[in-house]
C-alpha cells in the first residue's frame, strides 16, 4: 500500500516526458525508443521530443496528444493522466478547471458507492422476503407461464385464420422500397474501433487506417466535421454531405473505400495532403486498387 502511494506521488511531481521515460527505462522490460517507433510507426525523434518536453519538435497539438496517448498506452501507462498533464503543459487546460474536475469526479465515485451499497442492502432484503414467502412466488411464477401459453396459442389461431386475407392483400399491393443501404467494406485490417457509427449503414466513403495518421474531414465553409489522429485498425464512417474536404497527416496510411470498393491511394507514405475532395464521384476517378 505504502509502495502504491510512493509511485502515485512520484508521478504527480513528473512531467508527462519524465513518466514516459520513466516507464521505457525502468523495471523488468526496458525497451529502445528504436523499437518502439517502428512498433507504433512514429518517428524516433518525435518520441524523443516527447520524453525530453521539446514539443516545439512536432508541428501540431493535436499529433502531441496523438503520439503521446499511444506512447502511453504502449508503455503501460494511463493515458488520460498522461494526457492531462501534457495539456497542462501546453496550457490547453487550466489548473482551477483540473480541481473542479477532479472534485466531481471524487464526488461522482463517493456516489456510486453508496449508491452501490444502497442497491446491495436492497437486494439482500429481497432475497431474504423470497426465501420466507417462496411458495407464494412458485405460485405466481406459474400462473404468469401458464397465462402466456394460453395467450400464445389463441394468437396462433387467430394468425392462421387470417393468412389467407393477408395474402390477398400482398398479391393485389405494391411495394415499393427506397431505402438504401451501402454494403460494409471487407476491411484489410481487423477494426479497432469505430467513429461516426451512427453513418455506418449509408455512408459512402469509409476510412480505415493502416498506420498512424491525422485525418481532418472539413465541409464547404470550412467548419469541421471530424479530426482525430486515427491509430491502425480505426474506422471512420464518413457523413453523406456535399463539398467535404479532407486533410491528411500521413495520407498514404490511410485506405478510403468507396461504396464498399477499396480505391487507389490518395498519396505516398509519410505525406501531408490537403483540400482533397471527399465526394464519392472525385475518389472513384482515383480508380479502384488492384
């Protein structure tokens, strides 16, 4: 317990950098920044820079959350408590919004607890009411069966007496169905997780990325509709709206389906690419991938 508390508070005295060096470089596995670049495909200077503070190295926020959240993760740590302090580094957050969060969230914890121990002390008098008035229950139980198989059956009748009405119905109707649903792509890659999923059954333009990647998706006045460093095996399901643009970090990591068809790739590798058109007609011109 005292060994817990020791490493807690070592931790709030580092710096986001000095956790992560910490972790690659101490206890059983230490690991090479070499090794790790090539498993997380980021570039060894960029962890470096990350490790050593020198964030001026990398050239956006946004890829100094991305690589510093996947460094985490790698090495075994939280990635949130990683997270907040390089935002409080980069003075994205306030240290007075950080105390109110943390209160809420020690608050939040204190009420599920007793919240938890309210619904056991509940449950504990439930059980202990059944077990005095079992027969009671046994009985009600088998009243409840016997009700549904009656209903079950006269349902079953009343189906059978009107087929032949609904098939008339079915003959002399037409139907007609305008909804459309776009095939799911055979993903290259197993998924590690979704984005936007609520566009999964008609978006026409689906992303999956095969290695690391800022992708930023803006429409025709320039607001943004999505941007996030998409790790390998992440899918995002792209809205069917008109005039979208979309910027890429790393624009040859990215495989871009269309209509459920994988096309050519937008770039090389380790390129940045901006103002491309994300209408489904401008990406199948690129041609389909062999």
């Amino acid at each position: 317990m005292e060994e817990k508390q020791e490493l807690i508070s070592s931790n709030m005295e580092m710096t986001a950098g000095e956790m992560l060096r910490n972790a690659r470089t101490t206890g059983r596995r230490k690991r090479e920044i070499a090794t790790i670049s090539k498993l997380l495909c980021i570039r060894e200077d960029f962890l470096t820079a990350l490790e050593e503070g020198n964030y001026r190295v990398i050239p956006e926020d946004v890829y100094i959350l991305g690589f510093a959240r996947s460094y985490a993760v790698e090495l075994g740590l939280d990635p949130d408590e990683v997270i907040l302090k390089l935002k409080r580094e980069l003075g994205l957050v306030s240290e007075k919004k950080d105390e109110e969060q943390e209160v809420k969230t020690e608050e939040k914890k204190e009420n599920v607890k007793i919240n938890k121990e309210t619904i056991q002390k509940y449950i504990k008098t439930y059980v202990e009411y059944v077990k005095k008035h079992w027969i009671w229950f046994v009985s009600g139980l088998c009243a409840v069966i016997l009700l549904f198989v009656l209903i079950a059956v006269f349902s079953g009748k009343s189906e059978q007496t009107q087929i032949p009405e609904v098939q008339q119905i079915s003959t002399n109707t037409n139907v007609t169905t305008t909804e459309t649903v776009i095939k799911e792509p055979d993903f290259r890659y197993p998924v590690r997780e979704r984005f936007e999923s609520k566009n999964r059954k008609e978006s026409q333009v689906v992303l999956q990325a095969e290695k690391e990647s800022w992708v930023k998706i803006e429409d025709a006045r320039g607001n943004t509709v999505f941007s996030r460093v998409l790790v390998p095996g992440d899918v995002y399901y792209m809205p069917n709206l008109d005039n979208l643009k979309g910027t890429f970090g790393n624009v040859g990591g990215i495989d871009v389906w269309v209509d459920g068809q994988l096309i050519k790739k937008l770039g090389p590798a380790n390129t940045r690419k901006t103002g491309i058109s994300m209408a489904p007609n401008a990406l199948k011109a690129v041609g389909v991938a062999e």
